[in-house]
C-alpha cells in the first residue's frame, strides 16, 4: 500500500555517509519534531536526476529553509558510498542529507518501489517528493512514468 497525506513516516533504518564513515540514520529521529522535505530519485549520477533533480533542491536550499522546512534530504535505491560520491560530485555539502536505501527496504515501505529492472537497474524508488511534519506527511508528489514535474524543489517550494 502507498504511503499517503496525513500517514506516518514508517519506521526504518537508512544510511548516511559522515566523516568517520557511514552511519544509520534512523527514520523516527530525522522526522521527529521537524519539518523534512524528502524526496527520491531512481538513482544516483542518472541523467535527469544528476542534471535537474538534486541541483534544483540544492539551488533553492535557502528559499525552503525560509518556508520553514528544517532538513532537505535526498533518497535513492543506492549504497551509502554512491550516495556520498554523488553529494561530493554535485557540491551538496551539508545542504542536503543524502540517504542511502541500499535494499529497498525504506523504500518499500512507503510503497514508493520501481521496477526497473528492464533497464538493469532491479528494483529502485519511483521519483517523488514529499513533505512531513513531525512524522507526517503533509504533501505527496509521485511522478508518472518518465515524467519530472511535481518532485521538483520549484514545485514542492509553491506547496509550502
């Protein structure tokens, strides 16, 4: 079942890669208390999400910080050390939490997985955005097959 406005953020463990290396970023404490913007992509360093994607939440840190929003955190079927390859290569710094769901397991529990393995790539998130208040979400944003719309920072930054 797909996750939907006013559901909790399921509980799940995810990866983030630090300076004394990768650690668990626990779902239930990046949402507690705070208001998160998360969204997906089907991978890291492909071409929509390399190019528009991650540098569109990046370019508009500032203007959703002054919406209100607390963290700004990128999701990809992917392992931490891509993640962090990919945050380097994009000039991320601290601006965006780039998360790691090496198996899918976040990932699916959301009900937010893609097949694509038809491209080789097995089993990755749909591209989504979405926002959470104290763990809930208040605006979800899934893109049809193909499409980048309504997962764009310009998009969720109109919701806000």
């Amino acid at each position: 079942m797909t996750i939907k406005v006013g559901d909790r953020i399921p509980s799940a463990t995810l990866k983030h890669m630090t300076k004394d290396g990768p650690a668990n970023v626990k779902t239930d404490e990046l949402f507690k208390g705070k208001t998160v913007v998360l969204f997906s992509v089907p991978g890291a360093f492909t071409p929509t999400c390399h190019a528009k994607h991650l540098p569109g939440f990046v370019q508009n840190i500032d203007a959703l910080k002054a919406k209100g929003v607390d963290t700004i955190a990128c999701l990809a079927v992917n392992d931490v050390f891509v993640m962090s390859a990919w945050g380097k290569a994009s000039n991320v710094d601290d601006k965006v939490l780039m998360l790691a769901d090496g198996n899918a397991d976040f990932t699916k529990a959301l009900g937010l997985e893609l097949d694509a393995s038809g491209f080789g790539m097995g089993t990755r998130g749909k591209r989504f955005a979405l926002v959470a208040k104290d763990g809930v979400v208040t605006q979800l944003n899934v893109e049809s097959a193909g499409e980048f719309r309504v997962s764009a920072a310009e998009f969720v930054l109109g919701q806000l």
